[in-house]
C-alpha cells in the first residue's frame, strides 16, 4: 500500500456517552449503519464514554490498525455538558499523544449543528 493510498484513508467515530441498559446504543449504531450505506468503504465505529464498550482509544486503535490515518471524532451529544466541554478534549489529547502520526479532528456536538437543531425541529412539527 503506498503513502498516498493510506492518507486518504479516513475513520469515524461516533463518541457517545454509555448505559447500563444495552439497548441505549442503538440509535448510535443505526447512525453507524447509515453512514456505512451511504459511503460503503467508510472506516465508521461507535465508542463510549463510559458504562458501554468499546471505549475511544479502544476504537482508535482498530481504526489506526485498519489503516486510517484521520480519524474524526462526532461527539453524539445534544447539549454541551461537562463530558463534551472537559472529559472529550482531555481524551483527544492522550490520543494525539500516543499516536503523533494520526490526525485527529474533533467535531462540535451534533446538538450545535444547525443541520440537526432544524431537523429535530421539524421533527416536532410534522408529529
């Protein structure tokens, strides 16, 4: 595989928070699953704060095994607490640390993207 091929390698992650109750992650892992049919070769995983597995370095380093050499991170937030604000940026850092020849891009919080904000707004409308 020459450089050139592995640089536009890219990877995903959707970064959640947890739960206890299995059945929480899986409107995370349909988003997953839209963003594998639309882009069938995406490097697309879900990762969890805390409370549900795989956690971020895990999911890191698979997608850096896989060959990505970009990884972005989508926090799957709605509001911009604590974990978004001061635990996620502390996370991103060790990475970028540990793994000084990835690039890590770390998004806002899907509850910022106007996108998403109209979306769910919508969503309120028509029901």
């Amino acid at each position: 595989m020459t450089t050139t091929t592995r640089t536009a390698k890219k990877g995903i992650i959707l970064f959640a928070h947890g739960s206890r109750d299995p059945l929480w992650k899986l409107p995370i892992e349909a988003v997953a699953a839209r963003i594998r049919e639309r882009q069938v070769d995406a490097l697309v995983e879900c990762a969890y704060l805390e409370l549900t597995t795989p956690d971020l370095p895990s999911v890191s380093a698979h997608l850096i095994a896989s060959g990505a050499l970009n990884l972005r991170i989508v926090p799957m937030f709605l509001g911009v607490g604590r974990h978004a604000r001061e635990d996620l940026p502390v996370l991103v850092a060790k990475l970028r640390d540990d793994h000084p020849q990835i690039h890590f891009e770390l998004q806002a919080a899907v509850g910022e993207n106007p996108l998403l904000i109209d979306l769910m707004a919508q969503i309120a409308i028509d029901t």
